[in-house]
C-alpha cells in the first residue's frame, strides 16, 4: 500500500511539472507574485518593480513584456489599479523593439489621466472617453483577440467589440506600459490562454 501511495504522489509531481503554470482551462500565469521573472523591459528596468504580490510600473516611459510565448489568437487578463493621473496599457500582439512605443494592440489604462482615452479602449481603433473605473481601485481587463475580431471587458462588461478588416497586428508578444513620471500601475492575477489558429 505505502508503494503504490509512493508512486501515486511521484505522478502527481511528475504531471505537475510537466504542466508548469497551467492552471484550469488552459489558463497560463503570467506572474509568480514574486518577480519578474520571465519578463523583459524596452528600456528603464528600474521602473518596474514587485511589491505586494504585484509588479508595480513607477518612473519614466517603459514597456515590460512577457517573453515567455507570443500571441497569435489568445486572452490576456489581469487585475489592475491604476493611480490618480496615472496612464498606463496592456498590449497585445507586439512588437519587442528598443526604447518607445511599441508596433502592437493596446488595451488602454487610463481613469483621470489627461489624454481622454480612457480604460477599455483599443488604442487608435475604439475610443472610450467615459471614466469606467475610479482611480485607486482595483479592476479587471480582459482582452480576447481571435483572428481580426478583438474584445475588451472591464470588470467582466464587454467595452469594445470591434473587428479589424486590415488585421493590422497578427501576432506578436504582451506587455504592459509604463507611461510616464508621475503614473503609478499595478497589476496582478495576470493570465494567458491561447485560442485555436484561425489558419
């Protein structure tokens, strides 16, 4: 009895290691809570930060990506909390570059920020200038990108459903942007789920 017990609790770790951070539904974790690892930024590491369980975006302009595994068709959620006047983005479909903006979808983070477009907004196609979340509060954003036809849903209200005829970005990596001195973002539960190929 006790070797088949034995046996029985070396499969399980087995199977755990094999499945890494794959969680129910084929859900990926993003983040340990710990650090950054698997995380790249463009330039000026020193804005990112782990506090609290969550990676935390302070100082000049920075974009931090996930290089784990690229984007084709995929979901990326997270819990977020952006500050007052704080500007922020989580994109998707990138293009890891040098220092700026980066080529990519952008899931906007913006609640008081001067720039009107607000949280939930796909940057440059769907515009939302209504404040749906107050700054300093935790939130969710889900994005879903399946081919050109792209979602975004704000604690769990779909604010964008929009396709692209031009499918102007059809694969890349995600990340997550530090705006600008004087905007503080945090983010945590962050996921990854692949979707099937369109292909």
């Amino acid at each position: 009895m006790k070797r088949i017990l034995v046996l029985v609790v070396l499969l399980a770790a087995a199977c755990a290691a094999q499945t890494g951070n794959k969680s129910a539904g084929g859900w990926v974790k993003m983040f340990n809570g710990k650090d950054l690892d698997g995380w790249k930024p463009t330039e000026r590491p020193e804005a990112w930060t782990v506090k609290e369980g969550a990676i935390v975006g302070d100082g000049d302009r920075s974009h931090l990506f996930w290089m784990k595994q690229e984007c084709e068709n995929c979901e990326f959620k997270a819990t977020v909390k952006i500050s007052d006047k704080g500007n922020s983005g989580m994109y998707f479909r990138a293009a890891f570059a040098g220092p700026g903006w980066p080529k990519g979808y952008e899931a906007q983070v913006n609640s008081t920020h001067p720039d009107p477009v607000k949280t939930g907004s796909l940057y440059n196609f769907v515009k939302i200038f209504e404040r749906l979340v107050e700054p300093d509060a935790w939130f969710t954003q889900h994005i879903i990108a399946d081919g050109n036809h792209i979602i975004i849903k704000v604690n769990d209200k779909t604010v964008v459903d929009y396709v692209d005829e031009k499918n102007t970005h059809a694969r890349g990596y995600l990340a997550l942007q530090q705006h600008n001195q004087g905007s503080i973002v945090m983010y945590k539960d962050l996921m990854f789920r692949p979707l099937p190929s369109k292909k």
